[in-house]
C-alpha cells in the first residue's frame, strides 16, 4: 500500500480531523484500564466479536483527551478489519506507524491502540520491540482467547495485563435503554420497565448493537456469520464447514445442559476428535463456554460431562432449535454468564456445577481459592412444589457436603427464605440478583 491509502484510512479511525462516535460508556471496564494505564506492560483488551471493545478503545481515548489532557495527535487508532487495508503483516503495521508519525510529529508520550491485533501474524514480536524501546503506551484488543493467550505468553510473558469484555450485563443493558437501579426503591419505581427488560435481555441477549437497533435479528445473524466465516472456518481453516455449523446448532439447542463430545459427535455423525477440537475453536472464539462438574479429582473433573453455555442468550434463540418455551434454560445462561463476569475480575474465583451419585444437581458451585463459597440452583418457577422439593433437596445435600449454611435459588420472581434445621435457602429473583440488590 502506498503511503497516501494508509494515511486516508487511519484519519477515518482517529479524533485528528473529526470526533468519533464513542457510544455509551461501559463505566466498569473503563475505570479498569485507565488505572492500568500508568503500567508500562501491553494492556490487552479480550472478547466477543461485538462486545463493545472497539468503542471501549474509543472511550479510553476521549478520557485521555478530556481527563487528562493528551494531545489528539498523540493518540493512533488502528483497527485491522477494515477491509481496504492489504497484505496484513508486520510491515504494513510498522508501514502505519511511520506515516503516522511522520504526519503528526506528535511530542511526548504516544498511545497506540491496535484493534483486531489477531489479523496481523506474529503482530506480539512488532509490540514488544515497540515496548521495549518505548516507542508506545500500547493497548491492543482481540477476539480469541487462545490465539491472543499463547502468542502473549511466548513473547510477552509477565508484560502484559489482560481484560476480558463480554456482552451488556443486566444494569448496562437497563443504562443502555435510559434506566438507572441502583437501589431496592428504583427497582420498584421502575417495575414494570424492569420486566420488560428482562424478557427483551432473556430473548435478545446482549450486543450493544443488538440492544440499540432496530433489526435485531438480522443483527444477530450477522454476528452468527461473522463469527463462523471469519473466526472459525477462515482462522482454522476448516474444511468440513457443514460439520462445524452443526455442532454450533446443536449446542445453541442445548445451553444449559450437559454433553459430551463423544456423544455430541455421535449424534451429529462426526467423530469425537473433530467435535473436540471444533469445541474448543468454539470456545476460545467467545461463542460458547463449557462449564465442568466440580469434583476433587482431576479425572473425574475432565471425563464427566459439560454444560454448554451461550455467550449471548440472544444468539441461542436466533440460532438454536427452540421446540417449547425454555425461558428456565436462558435464565440459567444468564446467571452462569454474571457468573462468568465475575471470573474475570477474580482470578481466585472458579465455577462449575455440582452432581453426586444419586443424580442430584446444584446448578452452580462458587469456589473462590481453596473454599467452596456459594451453591446457586436456577429454577424459574418454585412454586410448583414438586420443582420446590427437588430443588432444594439437592441443595441442602450440597450445603452438607461442603458445610454451607446458607444457599441460594434465583427464581422468576418469588423471593423469600426458608429454614431446615438451622439452614438457610434464600430465594431471589432474576431481576434482583442480576442488579446484585
């Protein structure tokens, strides 16, 4: 590419000629990076496709202005996907740099912020000789895990920090839609408001584009696409496309449940070494998430079944096989999906479910370190009392083994307590739980 065509493309990206859209501020992911921003390691920005991570960057970058006073020249936007950018490699990214700085001549400390660093091969090496001779702040996002993990810890090992981004949780998907419940008494102002987000957020799910548009489901399925062809098919160069489209089906049919890849390939004809493999392509791609059965031997941890998860129960729908109403199944993706938020600030914390040898089932056990912290049961309607019995049943059996006294059943909307002999089951609602009231 000559100089004049990447010049043109790297004005479209930056605050040097125009203001950018930034969007609506992801508050929590924000107030991470611009104290990390300080540190001289790489700061790495991880997620979906569409999860908001391109105006994360964009956002940082307007508080650089504004906050603290960063010179707009000092700040390079590149974003890898745009599609009139050729021959992505090192040279065209070192190719940007220079016209940038020849063009701006900025003075003082420079932030670069790469988007969609994954398009670029061995793009690591071209970061690191940048950082070590202390070219750049430099802030780079991805959208897969395993990719953005195993080149960082080759070559950047111990010189970054990493941020995971997933899509809208319950209180930004409400401040998307102009709604504000920070408190028991705002949630009861806006009841209705509430409810009504919550079945848009269960049947929708949660891209930020997806929550601002009109077409939503087009959206989606737009997402779906871009996902398979370019993070799948493309990046891993699979042949058997009608093979892989299909397990993506069947687990968006099946979130919530437990499967293994044996019995998953067997279903669908496909042997249990690809399914495998593809799963794991799914998994480190963001579009699903497998979650194991605790247990403390490593063995049975790794041949009992996983359960599947969405990242976005809003993909589920749109792609899955839906057969009946299966609003318990998506409130159950939901919790895993805070749940898995929570993860990701916590590097202590692990989750998985919990099964024992009559078949009982819990279905979420919080560990944090060494201890068993908290057992979550999902149940969508607790009032009918055969559901309440065998609910609580194989949680009370739960709370004996690791000597709980309290646990937790996050329903539709029944709230209360009840007491078995001095232990305490807590009943939320989805609502209240997701707002963390």
């Amino acid at each position: 590419m000559n100089r004049k065509e990447v010049l043109e493309i790297l004005e479209e990206w930056n605050f040097w000629k125009k203001d950018l859209k930034v969007g609506i501020s992801r508050d929590p992911y924000l107030r991470v990076l611009e104290k990390r921003l300080s540190s001289e390691q790489i700061k790495v920005i991880m997620g979906a496709r569409r999860s908001g991570k391109s105006f994360i960057m964009r956002q940082l970058a307007k508080w650089l202005m504004d906050e603290k006073k960063i010179n707009k020249y000092n700040i390079l936007i590149i974003n890898f996907e745009d599609p009139r950018f050729s021959g992505l490699n090192t040279k065209l990214l070192q190719q940007a740099f220079d016209v940038y700085l020849e063009t701006y001549k900025p003075t003082g400390e420079i932030y670069v912020f790469l988007d969609e660093i994954q398009e670029i091969p061995s793009w690591e090496k071209w970061v690191r000789t940048a950082q070590e001779l202390d070219k750049a702040n430099i802030i780079v996002s991805g959208s897969n895990s395993k990719l953005l993990s195993s080149e960082l810890a080759t070559v950047l090992t111990g010189r970054h920090l990493d941020l995971t981004v997933m899509p809208l949780s319950f209180s930004e998907f409400l401040k998307f839609k102009g709604i504000e419940i920070k408190n028991d008494i705002e949630l009861i102002r806006n009841n209705i408001e509430s409810r009504v987000s919550l079945a848009e957020y269960l049947n929708f799910g949660s891209f930020p584009l997806v929550v601002l548009g009109q077409d939503k489901e087009g959206t989606l399925l737009s997402y779906y696409d871009d996902v398979v062809n370019k993070d799948l098919i493309k990046r891993y160069k699979i042949r058997k496309t009608e093979e892989i489209k299909s397990l993506i089906k069947f687990y968006l049919s099946n979130i919530s449940c437990p499967i293994t890849f044996t019995s998953s390939g067997k279903f669908l004809g496909i042997s249990a070494l690809s399914t495998e493999r593809f799963s794991a392509y799914l998994e480190t791609s963001y579009l699903v998430f497998f979650l194991k059965r605790f247990s403390f031997k490593f063995k049975e941890q790794e041949k009992s079944p996983r359960k599947v998860y969405a990242v976005d129960t809003g993909l589920a729908n749109m792609v899955g096989f839906k057969f009946s109403s299966n609003s318990g199944r998506l409130a159950e993706n939901l919790v895993f999906l805070e749940l898995k938020r929570k993860t990701y600030d916590n590097p202590f914390l692990e989750i998985y479910y919990w099964k024992n040898a009559v078949n009982e089932e819990v279905d979420f056990l919080v560990k944090e370190d060494t201890k068993v912290k908290e057992l979550i049961q999902v149940c969508w309607d607790i009032e009918d009392l055969n559901t309440r019995k065998r609910e609580t049943k194989a949680l009370l059996k739960a709370m004996d083994e690791f000597k709980l006294k309290k646990g937790l059943i996050i329903t539709e909307d029944f709230e209360g307590e009840d007491d078995y002999n001095g232990k305490k089951i807590r009943y939320a609602s989805l609502r209240r739980w997701l707002l963390g009231l």
